[in-house]
C-alpha cells in the first residue's frame, strides 16, 4: 500500500515537474518565435533582406535555438540548426494560425521541440518562422526525463525493498509487544518465536526467558499465599490483622468463631464493629501509636469467652508501621479446667474436714476423760468408726471416680441379666426399706433382654440411685424400678415419691460433689460422688443418663443401655 502511494505521488511529481519545465520551454520558444517574427517583418518591410541572414545565425549562436523560415510556397528562405518541417501543421500557419509543440511523446520519440508563427509582410506575403530547440538540447531534456522514471522506479524499488526488510523486523517486535501486553495482564503462557540470530531474536529468547521466570515467581507466590492462607484456616487460634486505622485486613475463621462474627464481609470493616470490645480496640489502638507489642486477656460476653490476646504491631519496608497482627488464645476451656480443679480441692478438703472434726473432737472429749466412762467412751468410738467408715467411703469413691474417668477401670463387658441383678439389690436394701416405711416393687418385665453392661459396676449404678431414693424419700412413700426395651436398647427408670429436685439443680446434679442443698444432704452420709459414677459407668457402656423430677413430687433416674447382640 505504502509503496504504491509511494510510486503514485513519484509519478504525481514527475509529471508536474515534467509538465512545467516543458510548458516553461514552451513559452519561451514562443516568445522567440514572435521576437524573430517581428524582427524579421521589420527587416524584410525595410527590405534589409541581409538582416534576416544574421538574426538566424545570432539566434543560434547566442540562444543555442534552430531557426527555420518559410515562405507561402514551403520553401525553406532560412535553415539553421538542422530543424525539421516534418509534422508542422504548415498550411495553418502560414493562414496565420501559432503552433507550439504539445505532444511530449512525439517530443521524446522524434526528438523535435519547436515553436511556429506567422509572419505577414506588408506586401501581403506570409511567412512562417519556426524556432526549435538543437536535436543536442532535446537529447538532454529525454536524458533528464530517464533520469526521473530511473530514480522514481529505483525510489519505488527501494522503498518495496526496505517495507520488505522493516516488515521482517517490525513482525517480530509486534508479536513482542503483544505479548508483553498479556504480561501485564499477567499471562505468561504466550510466548514469541524468532529463530533469527539477531538482536530481535536474542531479545525475544531474553523475553521467554524472562515470562517463564516471571511465572515460576508468581507461581511459587500464589502457593506459598495459599500455603499461607490454608495454614491460617487451621489454626487454632484467631488471627486477625488491622491496618493503622483499626480497620480489618484479615481475619481467619477461628478468629470469626472466637468472636461471633460472619467471616464474611468482616474485612474492611472497623474493629471495633466486628469484636465489641472496647479495651481491645484501645490495646490495638496502643499498639499502633507506641510501636510496642501488648498482651491482654480479655473476656467477651454474651459467649463468656476468656481470650489471651496478643496484640504485634507490623511495619512496611521503610519501618513505618503499617498495622498489627492480633492473635487470640481461647483459655475458656483452660479457665474451666482450672476453676474445677480449685473447685475439687475445696470440695474434697471439704468432704475430709467435715468427718476429721467429728473424730478429733471425741478423740479430744475421750481424752479428757471421756475414756473412764466405758458406755461413753463406746458410744464415742461407735462414732468414731461411722466417721471412718465415711471417710473410707469417700475415697474409694473418689478412685473408682478417677479410675473410671482416666480409663484405668478394667471393664468386663458381657451380656447381663439385668433383671438378676435387680433383685439381688433390692436384697441389700431391704432392711433399710422397712426401716424407713417405704413401699417398693418393681415393673420388669419377663424375658427382659439381656444387655451389655460389667455386672458388677451395674449393680453399683443400680446401688447408688437405690441408695439416693431411699435416702430423699420421706418415710411411707414409694419407690420402684421399671425396665422397658426401646429399639435397640433397654431403657432403665429409678423412681421415687421424694423429695425431689428444684428445676434449676438438674442440670448440674451429675457433677462430682453437686449437692442440692448442702444442708438436707449433709446428715445423710453421702460423699456428693454418687451421681457422678453412675453418670460415667452409664456413659462407659454406651448408653445415656438423665433425669425428671419435681420438688416435693419425686423424681425419676432414667438410663438406656444397649441390648446385647450375638454378633
Ligand atoms: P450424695 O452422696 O450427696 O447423695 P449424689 O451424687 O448421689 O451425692 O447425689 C447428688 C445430689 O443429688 C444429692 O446431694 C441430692 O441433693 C440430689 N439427689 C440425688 N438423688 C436424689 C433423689 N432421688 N431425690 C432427690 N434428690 C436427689
């Protein structure tokens, strides 16, 4: 395209400049013809005929021009310069018509370039003055035309030559810019193929290079983000990181669930907005102004979550500080574990006080004297051994409780008549069942199935819950057992017409040393631990405990346990 605009505008050019420099001879040709025509009319009027002779040979010296006259008849009167007649319209000439060559062919082909007018004597005679330029001079107006069509056909060579070899180095720079475009966009997968040795081939190898290495890095970068971001979601702890202005820039997902807040849209969004804890904010805010880590432990509420905080202020690449990483501990759990564990002292140290007063104050009234009495001193030592007995009982609770607690209860499970095992309790209590004027049967049905349990810690779950029901049932009411098989387990009901629970005791009832009421428990001799083996040795065979009461109504001890199969 370039190159045919390119050889248009050349021959647009050539042929202006052509024209104009062959009209500009033109014109003066004619100017000639007529300065000679009027010299030769003053010559000849004035019949100076010699006069005409030098005009032709001053024109041809000085002009360098040929010159021809001729009269009405075609005969040549004058000739210099060897310019020829052939073509000249002659007749109309000499009719008093000017003619100037116009043909640039027949300029080029014959090599003619000449002028004509008429000249018209006074004696009526016409002539016909023709000027033409030397066959040498026309020669050189046809060189310097080759020359022009030469140049324009070499310019238009060159230039398809050059489009050619700027084409062959443009292509490759193009593909290399496009391709360089889709890095920016992040896209290494092109790349550019020039198998020349060249600078352009070197610079695309360089290019290819440079993308494979560019995607190795962003490569190994989006792992270790993501290597970042899946180490992040697995901790534990909550990690949440603040710009300078408090304002969430990250934040995992157990810190969400630490804080109770919704992992989305948490990003971006103030502190303050997201975790509602206003000495927080102001440690992070701290933080950030003294350049100084700060700890905290903070506890959040509704959830009463005790958090340990640790508060890091980061900085950019020029140390400025750019915001603080926050990382949260849950102590919750830790917090439970120790307070039950303070708790378990005062209750154990407790539990011992009250049987070791009790013995050292006989110890202490025998001692003073009490020992000469001998009814006394029996009565005392009869205490005494109550005490023992129920210190004894207390810790031996106290280790079947741990033992079944740390797994170190070596358990025979097999399948257990329960209904056997029953009755064999009820044997031990019945004594204590008259004593106290209570009423008991039991609703077992025959053919009971039989269920996975070790006999012996069964009939230690069934021992305390029959303990506690005589024990909180006032004298002339009723207690009674009932079993019930229910899908795939055997459902297990202690009842009794006592005095019952309050609504707000049943869900800690089977914690280690929870007592009701500290005080109507007290006389009954019990350790607090009663409920909380049974709760375990329940759970230990697989099955579950709860239970339904109402203060002053009785309550009901409800455990399942599963039926023993023969696979
Ligand atoms: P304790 O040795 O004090 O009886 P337990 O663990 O066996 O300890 O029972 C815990 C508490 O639950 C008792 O102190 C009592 O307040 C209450 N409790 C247990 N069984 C009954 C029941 N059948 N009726 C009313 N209260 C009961």
């Amino acid at each position: 395209m370039v190159t045919v605009l390119f050889f248009v505008l050349l021959f647009f050019v050539f042929c202006t400049l052509n024209n104009f420099y062959i009209e500009n001879i033109k014109r003066s040709l004619m100017a000639e013809a007529f300065f000679i025509s009027s010299s030769v009319k003053l010559a000849l009027d004035s019949g100076r005929y010699q006069e005409v002779q030098n005009i032709a040979a001053v024109f041809r010296s000085r002009f360098s021009r040929g010159l021809t006259i001729v009269d009405g008849q075609g005969n040549k009167i004058i000739s210099s310069g060897e310019i020829k007649l052939n073509g000249l319209p002659l007749g109309d000439i000499l009719k008093g018509k000017n003619y100037a060559e116009n043909d640039v062919v027949r300029i080029m082909v014959f090599r003619e370039f000449r002028a004509s007018v008429p000249v018209i004597l006074e004696n009526g005679a016409v002539l016909a003055v023709v000027v033409g330029l030397l066959p040498v001079d026309v020669a050189k107006i046809i060189s310097i035309n080759l020359l022009f069509v030469v140049f324009t056909f070499s310019g238009v060579l060159f230039s398809t030559f050059m489009w050619k070899k700027t084409r062959f180095l443009i292509k490759p720079l193009e593909t290399m810019v496009d391709v360089t475009r889709n890095f920016a966009q992040g896209n290494f997968a092109r790349t550019v193929h020039v198998n020349s040795q060249n600078e352009i081939g070197q610079l695309s190898r360089e290019l290819n290079l440079l993308a494979r290495r560019l995607r190795i890095t962003l490569e190994e970068k989006e792992e270790g983000k993501m290597l970042m971001s899946e180490l992040m979601k697995s901790l534990e702890d909550g990690v949440v990181v603040v710009d300078v202005e408090t304002r969430i820039v990250f934040i995992n997902a157990s810190a969400c669930q630490l804080v109770g807040a919704d992992s989305k849209g948490a990003e971006g969004k103030k502190l303050i907005s997201v975790i509602r804890h206003y000495e927080l904010d102001e440690a992070v805010k701290e933080a950030i102004n003294r350049g100084t880590p700060n700890y905290k432990e903070i506890t959040l509420l509704p959830r009463d979550k005790t958090l340990k905080v640790r508060i890091a202020p980061c900085r950019d690449k020029e140390g400025k500080i750019s915001g603080c990483i926050i990382v949260m501990k849950d102590l919750t759990e830790i917090k439970h574990i120790e307070k039950m564990r303070t708790d378990f002292i005062a209750n154990v140290s407790h539990e011992l006080r009250t049987p070791l007063t009790s013995i050292r104050g006989f110890i202490e009234t025998l001692m003073d004297g009490a020992y000469k009495d001998p009814t006394l001193a029996k009565r005392f030592l009869r205490i005494i051994e109550k005490e023992v007995g129920r210190l004894c009982r207390l810790i031996d609770n106290m280790l079947d409780l741990s033992r079944i607690e740390t797994n170190q209860l070596r358990l025979n499970i097999k399948d257990v008549s329960a209904g056997e095992i029953i009755k064999e309790v009820i044997l031990i209590f019945d004594n204590r069942l008259r004593e106290k004027d209570l009423t008991y049967y039991e609703n077992v049905p025959e053919g009971l199935p039989k269920v996975k349990a070790d006999p012996d810690w069964l009939r230690q779950i069934f021992v305390n819950l029959m303990d506690n029901a005589i024990k909180y049932t006032p004298s002339g009411g009723k207690i009674w057992i009932e079993a019930e098989p229910k899908g795939d387990v055997v459902e297990f009901r202690v009842c009794d017409t006592g005095i019952g629970i309050p609504e707000e005791d049943l869900p800690r009832i089977f914690e280690r040393f929870y007592r009701v009421d500290k005080t109507r428990s007290a006389g009954s001799g019990g350790s607090g631990l009663g409920l909380a083996i049974v709760k375990h040795l329940v759970r230990a065979f697989g099955g579950d405990i709860w239970v339904e009461s109402k203060v002053n109504q009785g309550s009901k001890f409800i455990f399942t346990l599963k039926k023993f199969s023969k696979s």
